[in-house]
C-alpha cells in the first residue's frame, strides 16, 4: 500500500516529520483526484433545506403573527348583531316605605303616666298615645300665666289713664269754646243797654276781659288735645304690641302644657312605640311614628356615578305578582353617603295590593331616552374588552376573527352599536379572560 509522507517545516523553514504540512508527497503509484463542488447529494440537501425553510415561513406568516386558539364552540356563547330599540336604563333594587311617615317626640319631656294604645294599632287624627307629667313645666306655665295676667292688668290701667286724660282734655277745650260762645252772645245783649241804663260800662269790661281770656286758652287747649292725641296712639300701638307678645307667650307655654299628651297627627298605624308607663323621657326624645296605610312610595339607593342622570319625573318600571307598575322619580336627595345616593319613586297610580311595608323590589330606570339603533346582546366580554374589540365569527362558522368595533350606550340586556359591526353578524359575548392575547378563535368540530 502506498505511503503518504507527511512534510513539515520547522521554525527555521527545514522540514520536519512530526508536524503536518500543505505538501503531500506522492509515490509512483499514486493519482492526483481532482473534487467537483455540485453533486446529486448536495443538489438535494440544498433542495430540503430550501422547503424547510418555506414552510417555517408559511407557519410563521400563519401561526405566529396571527395568534390562533384553537377551542369548542360550545364553551363559548355567541350572539347576533340586530336592529331594535335600545332603551337606556339602569336596574335599582329599592325597599317599599309608607309614603308619609310622622315621627312622634317628646316635646316638652317628663315621666310617662298612661300608654292609651299598643305598638301596631291603628289610630284616628287627634287620638291620645301617651300621656306625661312635668311637675316643673306645670308650675312654669302657671308662673307664666300669672306674670301675664299682671301685665295684661297693667296694661288696661295704662289705657284706662290715657283715655281718661284725653276725655279731660276734650272737656276742657269744649268748656272754654262754650264760655267764648256765652260771653259773645251777653256782650251782643249787653252793649245796647250801656246807652240806657239797663248795663254798666264796667260789666262790658268784666265780660271782654273774660272772653278775651278764653280765647287765649283755646289754642293751648287745642295743642294739648293734639299732643295728648298723638301720645296716646302711640302708645296704645305699643300697649298693643305688648299684650299681643305677652299673649303669644302665653298661648306657646300653654300649649306646652298640651304638649304632654302626645296625640295621633294623622290617621294610621302606630308602626313604632317606645313608652312604658312610669319611664322619663328627654325633651324632644323620639317615642314613636305613625305612618299613613295604603299609601307606599320606593326608597333606592344608586351609585353616584349616575348622580346628574338622574332627575324628577324620570320613570321606573316593576314587576310585581306577574303584572308591570310604573313609578316616577319624585324626590332625588343630593347628599352622596358610601358613594351612594338616594331617590324616592311614587307608583303612578294605585300601588299593588300586595305590597307590603320594607318589602324589597327590583326596578329598571330609564335614564335615556328610546332609540332604534344596531344592538348586541350584553356579556361578559365587555368588561374585559373595554368594548374596543370583539371576535366576530366568520360567515362559515368554524372561526372567529378579532375586530375594533365602537359602542355606546349600554343597559344590562344590551349594547348601543356605533361602528365596527353590520345587522346579522355573530359576535362571541362571554368572557375574553383566555381569550386576550389571541388574534383568531378556531373553532374546534364537534367530537375532534
């Protein structure tokens, strides 16, 4: 067999026989074979390798940009885009309260001396409930009445005097207008009698000198009615002020006194009753209510963020013992309490005759008017969608394909359909929580 001799330089350029080197030194025996870079086995790699490729590509293309899920069909629920009338309302869960209710306190206080009715008992308007004793508001009242009826004399006095004063005055000044009369009419007489005999000069002069008088005193006197006038109005105005307080305080303290028998303001039901006979009670301490019968009004409480939807006159609608009632909004109180705040509805006509007191019932609220429009059934998705995307499901039913879509209004049945979808086509509305970061749901067939 021929031997190949191996030929290595060393580092001084000699050859050397241990290291391997570029030149082969071939015996007499020996062919140089030349190798050719294209052959049948390497023209078939190439070729697998080239569809190799190609096909992680496709797969790729179709399985790696588009994100695909294979599922059942039936572990999702699918719903049809229609056209209808979309009605905004929000559901209300409300309890049934009397619509009036008056609350029964302890006005002026004391200790309980008779319970006239029970707890539960209908009453009638003015009925007594409870009766109290207050030993100090009785002396009170009678401390009260007295200081009054002093004033009240006192007063009387001051009128008295005054009205006498005035009398005096218009006396007097019709004295004098009466003695001016008089002493004109004797010097009338008397001065024709001067030339005869039948007068002195000198009783002329006694007559003049006294109407002169006279007429001297009649303007005071008319200046002192006057005066006498203007005081004496002004201060029975006064007197008058005075009497009608002091009457006013005594009718308030009287009726305090009333006040410790506790009568039913309106007819109904004593709903609540917290008096035994012998307890004390503060003033102004809550003892009971009576609430109105066959009259009911709904008590709801609604999240805030509905607060400036929601207004009087909105309408409500219920369903009790198989048939629909309305009601109306007719009191929303603007107070927000554990971000709540609260309304009340009246039944629009008579209330059921089932209802009862504290009963509890669901209602609808419109809070938007009715509108016809695309509609898609409510679900889950849009909680987890936002309402920006949705699958649609193509026309051939075995997959689902993801779509920006724009909703509106929304109610617990349904969603407002602005854009994005067409009537009749089919939208997957459960829950997207394993669907999120898929592009295409394929659907798998049943039995595979």
């Amino acid at each position: 067999m021929p031997i190949l001799a191996l030929k290595n330089k060393d580092k001084d350029g000699a050859d050397s026989p241990e290291r391997g080197g570029d030149d082969v030194v071939l015996s007499a025996m020996d062919r140089r074979i030349e190798r050719k870079l294209v052959t049948p086995q390497r023209i078939a790699i190439a070729v697998g390798v080239l569809l190799l490729i190609a096909v992680s590509v496709y797969a790729y293309v179709e399985y790696g940009l588009t994100r695909t899920l294979t599922v059942g069909s039936e572990r999702l629920t699918v719903s049809k885009v229609s056209y209808g009338t979309f009605l905004e309302y929000i559901p209300v869960t409300g309890n049934v309260v009397p619509r009036t209710t008056v609350y029964l306190d302890a006005i002026s206080g004391g200790q309980v001396t008779e319970v006239n009715v029970e707890e539960g008992a209908f009453v009638k308007a003015g009925d007594p409930i409870v009766t109290f004793k207050n030993t100090q508001l009785q002396l009170s009242v009678i401390q009260t009445e007295s200081q009054a009826s002093e004033q009240l004399a006192q007063l009387a006095s001051l009128r008295m005097n005054y009205d006498t004063t005035h009398l005096r005055n218009q006396r007097d000044l019709i004295e004098i207008e009466y003695q001016i009369d008089r002493l004109e009419r004797d010097l009338k007489r008397k001065r024709p009698l001067v030339a005869t005999g039948g007068a002195t000069q000198g009783q002329i002069d006694d007559l003049e000198a006294e109407l002169n008088r006279n007429k001297a005193n009649l303007g005071p006197a008319h200046e002192a009615l006057r005066l006498d006038e203007e005081f004496r109005v002004t201060q029975i105005g006064r007197m008058n002020t005075a009497q009608e307080a002091m009457n006013k305080n005594l009718s308030i303290t009287r009726e305090n006194l009333e006040n410790l028998v506790i009568v039913a303001p309106i007819s109904g039901q004593l709903t609540l009753l917290e008096a035994n006979v012998g307890e004390s009670k503060a003033s102004g301490q809550r003892i009971g209510q009576v609430d109105e019968v066959n009259a009911f009004k709904v008590n709801a409480f609604i999240d805030e963020f509905y607060l400036a939807r929601v207004t009087i006159g909105q309408t409500a609608s219920v369903d009790i013992d198989g048939k629909s009632y309305q009601l109306k909004v007719s009191k929303v109180y603007p107070e927000v309490t554990n971000r709540q705040f609260e309304i009340d509805l009246l039944f629009e006509g008579d209330p059921p005759a089932v209802i009862r007191r504290g009963q509890t019932v669901r209602m609808r609220l419109e809070i938007g008017q009715p509108a016809d429009t695309l509609v898609l059934a409510n679900g889950a998705f849009f909680d987890d969608t936002g309402g920006q995307w949705v699958f649609v499901v193509d026309p051939s039913g075995d997959f689902a394909e993801r779509r920006s879509v724009r909703f509106g209004r929304r109610n617990p049945e349904g969603i407002e359909v602005l854009s994005g979808l067409t009537q009749g086509e089919q939208v997957i509305t459960s829950s997207y929580e394993s669907l999120m970061t898929f592009d295409r749901i394929q659907f798998r067939a049943n039995g595979s």
